[in-house]
C-alpha cells in the first residue's frame, strides 16, 4: 500500500478527524464514506461502492476455474492462487475495498450518424421511440422510466448486429475503440485517493484496474454496484454492462454496502435478439455446449441479488460455446480471449465462429435484454478513435506494423501487437472470403491483400493467410 509519509493535510468539509482517530471514530467514518461517494461522483464515476474483504465464497469457484484450466494461457491468473479471493494477502493491511463504476458506450455508437444507420431492413422490429415491450414484473415502472430516457434513442445493438453480420466489415469491440480504460480509471481512482488523503491526511491505499489478481467483479457485485450476470459479467439494471470496473484498497473500517435486492430482467422480446443475419444466430456454434464438460461438484452460485431469472440468451448466443454454463466461462473458447490474450496459432476449430470479431467480442452483452439501454460514457477518451466503428478489413490489413503502432498508441489494442492483429484479420478476411454474398470486387480485393502480405509474413501470419485463402469460395469457381 502507498501510504505516503507527508505531514497530514487540513481538512476538506466536516471529516475531521486524521485518518488514525478515525478508525475509531464510527460516526466520522459514515461521514467519510459519503464524502467519497461525492468525490467519486465528482471525478465522473458512474456508481461507487464499498464493500469487505472477505470473499471466501468465491474461492471454491475460482480454483475450480483455475483446476479446469479455463484460464488456458493467462498464467498471470494462476499466479497468485487464492490471493485473488484474498485483497487482505495481497495488499496488507486493506479493510475494505471501494469499487467504482464506468460506463464506457460512446455516443456516437447509441446515437449514430445517418451514415451509419442501421437500415430498417436489417432489423425490422427496431424503432427508435418504441417503448419496450408492456412487463408483467415489478419492473414495468421502471422498464417505463427507462424507456423515457431513452426516447429517440435509436436501439444502438442492431447497428452493431449489422455489422457483425457484414461481409468485409471488421468489428472490434466497443469497449477498445477509444482510449485504454487502464490509465483513463487509475488517473481518476488516483485523484479520489488523493482527495481523501486531502481531507484526512496519510491512509494505506492502493489503485487496482484490471491491472492485477484481483476479483473485481465479485468485489464490485458486494459492493452494491450490480449483480453477476450469467455470462459472468457485471450487470446493472440503469447501466447495463457496458462498463468498467476499478477498485481502492484502503486501510480504513468505511461501512460497507448491501447488495441489491432480486428482481427478474425485462421481458424478453423478438426485438432483443439478433437478427438472423448476425453469424452469433447462424453460425453453429464450434462444439456444442452440451458437449462440453463443466466443472464437477460445482458449489451452486449465491442466490442473492440474481436478476438474470430464466432468461439465458448469452448462453445461446455465444458463438463459441465459451459460457459452459450459467456463471462458467472457458476462457479458452471465448473470442475475447482467443483474439486478444491467446498467443500462436488461433485453433482450427474455432476460426469460423470467429466471424469477423478481430478485437475481442460483444455478443454475450449485446444480446443481454438489460443493455438496449445501457448507459452511454461522458468520457471523452472513450470516443471511437481511428474509425474502429466503420472499418473495413481491407483497411486494418493494409496497415503497415508503422501505421499499427502510430495509430494505436493510447489504445489497449496495441498491447496485441501488429503480428496478432494482423492473424485476427487474416481470420476474418478468410470468415468474409466463405461468405457467398461477399461482393466480386471485394472478394478479389480481399484474396489480392492476402497473397501480397505473404511475402515478409512471420510463419504464424502466413499459416493464417493459407487458411484464409483456403476458405475463398471463389477460388472453387
Ligand atoms: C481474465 C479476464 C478475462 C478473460 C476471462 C473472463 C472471465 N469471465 O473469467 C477473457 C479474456 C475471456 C475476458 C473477456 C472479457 N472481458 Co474480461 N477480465 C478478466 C479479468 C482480468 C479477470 C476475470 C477473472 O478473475 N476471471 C476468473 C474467473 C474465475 O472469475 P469469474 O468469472 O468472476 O468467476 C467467478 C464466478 O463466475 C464463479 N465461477 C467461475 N467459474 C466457475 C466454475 C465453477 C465450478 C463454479 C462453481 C463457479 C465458477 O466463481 C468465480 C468466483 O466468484 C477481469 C478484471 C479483474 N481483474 O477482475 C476482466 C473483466 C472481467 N473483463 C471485462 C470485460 C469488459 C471483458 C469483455 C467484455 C471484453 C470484450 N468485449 O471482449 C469480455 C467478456 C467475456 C465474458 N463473458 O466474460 C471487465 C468486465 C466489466 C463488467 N461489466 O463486469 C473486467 C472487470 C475488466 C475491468 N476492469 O473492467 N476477460
Ligand atoms: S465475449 Fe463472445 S465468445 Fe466470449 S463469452 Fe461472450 S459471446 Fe462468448
Ligand atoms: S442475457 Fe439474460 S442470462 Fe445473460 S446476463 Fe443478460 S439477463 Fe442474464
């Protein structure tokens, strides 16, 4: 923990007391815990939460994780063992963790330019200023109200429908389209310590986002900030999922949050699936879920806070099979994984699932009823940078490893480097190439890129290149 040596410095508002009396002091540190949730507001977090330390009801759930090898080539997961599950261990002294929340869906993807909108021959049902769909469950109120805010609001996942399901466009995912998150939310969550340092003077803390073994989502869940979904993610029901997550470990006895009370999600409705263009509807899915073993004598998940009720499209969405099983997620098969964590040859078998993913996927969230309206970021550094929006492949293969690096400084793609983003194309371009709809011109465009950037291609490029260029529907004509 930092816990800097500096005289403490006056104090901001009524926390008066420094932060040794305050551990002591119960009523100052209900004060302070408010104050924090205003300061994190202020520095723009959507949500803030705090929660204990004791997650030892996830520990069975992560070993089992790590003994199925699920976390496939990530051995950073495995490094640190039950430490994980274990923030006291790993960072001595911390009492409590302050979970914060960012949402991260650019506006320009929920409000997108006549340009890129979507046709409403793609997804028929969509309208922009239809409310959803009347509820039988306590949350018709607020299913209303939600709709309200998002009136006028185009329904922003069948654009991205459309484009998963388009012949020559690459899809990355949203949340890596604008500015890596890492340095965006440990800038802020620094600032909120330093203001609480402002106010109370020096306190053991530490910033953690996505940076080290931490559970952060199970964290963030117990500090109120939203339930576990079963695609494993967190969910709320205003902000959906599209946010980030980071935490403060702090040495400070702050009262901690409840969880959420239950509910059930908002009816399901043919508007909220993907429309059967989108490779997730019409691409089998590579091994059938059924096929593949879970994990024996799994504990069962904690009831509390559950809103997912019956519903289970991420499962059957996924194009991959990598959601084993409510709350199980084989990291191994998931397309995230395979295009942004797995290093070498992608495996065979799941190349054509892949479709034309080339940065991670969004399929689990993008079908997830509580995300029609998901909160849309006032981050600027979350704004779509380089049109990752509306690229084709040609375009991102024709980067050179120069242009690769240039433009993507600043963003968490970079950290894939140019040799795997060009593998994750050549995939893609072979996905386009077995399409029959895939135009004449393009297709040619395609099979010409391909064949030129075999010269100079490592093997591990030129091994995806080959079989990219084996699955060209045209070369059988
Ligand atoms: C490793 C990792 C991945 C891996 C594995 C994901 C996973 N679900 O485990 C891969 C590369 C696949 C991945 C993908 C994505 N990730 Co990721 N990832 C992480 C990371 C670094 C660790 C997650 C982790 O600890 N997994 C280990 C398993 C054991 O944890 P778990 O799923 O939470 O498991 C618990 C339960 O599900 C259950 N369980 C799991 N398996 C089993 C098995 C049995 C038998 C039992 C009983 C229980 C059980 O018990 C566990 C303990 O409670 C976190 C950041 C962090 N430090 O926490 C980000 C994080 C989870 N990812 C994030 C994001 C945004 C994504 C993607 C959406 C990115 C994208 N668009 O491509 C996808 C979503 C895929 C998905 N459906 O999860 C965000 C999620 C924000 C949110 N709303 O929740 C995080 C929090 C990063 C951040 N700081 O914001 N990710
Ligand atoms: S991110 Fe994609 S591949 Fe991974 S679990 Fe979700 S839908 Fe499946
Ligand atoms: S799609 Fe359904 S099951 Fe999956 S997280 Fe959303 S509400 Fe839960």
């Amino acid at each position: 923990m930092n816990a800097k040596p500096s005289a403490p410095q006056p104090v901001a508002g009524d926390v008066r007391p420094a932060a040794g009396d305050l551990r002591q002091d119960a009523a100052g540190l209900v004060r302070l815990g408010e104050r924090i949730k205003d300061w994190a507001r202020e520095l723009g977090f959507d949500a803030v939460g705090i929660s204990d330390v004791d997650l030892t009801d996830a520990e069975a759930g992560l070993q089992a994780w790590l003994d199925a090898g699920h976390h496939g080539q990530m051995d950073y997961m495995a490094k640190h063992g039950l430490k994980r599950a274990r923030p006291a261990e790993l960072v001595e002294g911390t009492v409590r963790v302050i979970s914060v929340r960012l949402a991260y869906l650019p506006a320009s993807v929920v409000m997108p330019t006549q340009a890129s909108t979507v046709s409403p021959a793609v997804s028929p049902a969509v309208s922009p200023t239809r409310a959803p769909p009347a509820s039988a469950t306590p949350l018709a109120d607020e299913e209303a109200a939600r709709a309200a805010r998002g009136r006028g609001r185009h329904d922003w996942r069948a654009g991205e429908w459309q484009r998963i399901g388009a012949p020559g466009e690459a899809v990355v995912s949203v949340y890596a389209r604008g500015r890596d998150y890492h340095k965006v939310l440990r800038q802020r969550l620094q600032r909120l310590a330093d203001r609480i340092e402002q106010a109370i003077g020096p306190f053991g803390h530490r910033v953690f986002v996505d940076s080290a073994p931490v559970l952060e989502v199970e964290l963030a869940r117990r500090g109120g900030l939203g339930w576990r979904g079963k695609h494993t993610l967190l969910l709320h029901r205003d902000a959906g999922s599209f946010f980030f997550l980071g935490e403060l470990f702090i040495d400070l006895p702050l009262p901690v949050d409840t969880v959420a009370p239950t509910a059930d999600p908002p009816a399901a409705s043919a508007e909220l699936a993907p429309p059967a263009a989108s490779p997730s509807a019409a691409v089998a899915t590579v091994v059938p879920v059924a096929a593949v073993a879970t994990v024996a004598d799994a504990p069962p998940r904690p009831a509390d806070g559950q809103h997912c009720g019956q519903c289970r499209r991420c499962l059957d969405a996924c194009p991959t099979g990598a959601i084993i099983a409510p709350y199980q997620l084989d990291a191994r098969r998931c397309i995230s994984y395979l295009t942004i964590e797995h290093r070498g040859s992608i495996p065979v078998a799941f190349r054509r699932a892949i479709g034309n993913r080339v940065y991670g996927c969004d399929d689990c969230q993008l079908v997830c009823p509580w995300n029609k309206f998901a909160r849309v970021t006032d981050v600027p550094d979350f704004d779509v940078r380089h049109g990752l929006d509306g690229s084709s492949l040609l375009q991102l293969f024709a980067w050179s490893a120069q242009d690769f690096e240039t433009r993507m400084a600043g963003s968490a793609i970079r950290r894939i480097g140019h040799e795997q983003w060009q593998r994750n194309l050549a995939v893609a371009i072979g996905n386009a190439l077995a399409m029959p709809s895939l135009d004449p011109v393009q297709r040619g465009a395609l099979v010409d890129a391909l064949r030129d950037a075999c010269a100079g291609a490592t093997p591990l490029l030129r091994e995806h290149i080959d079989w990219a260029l084996a699955q060209d529907l045209g070369s059988e004509t």
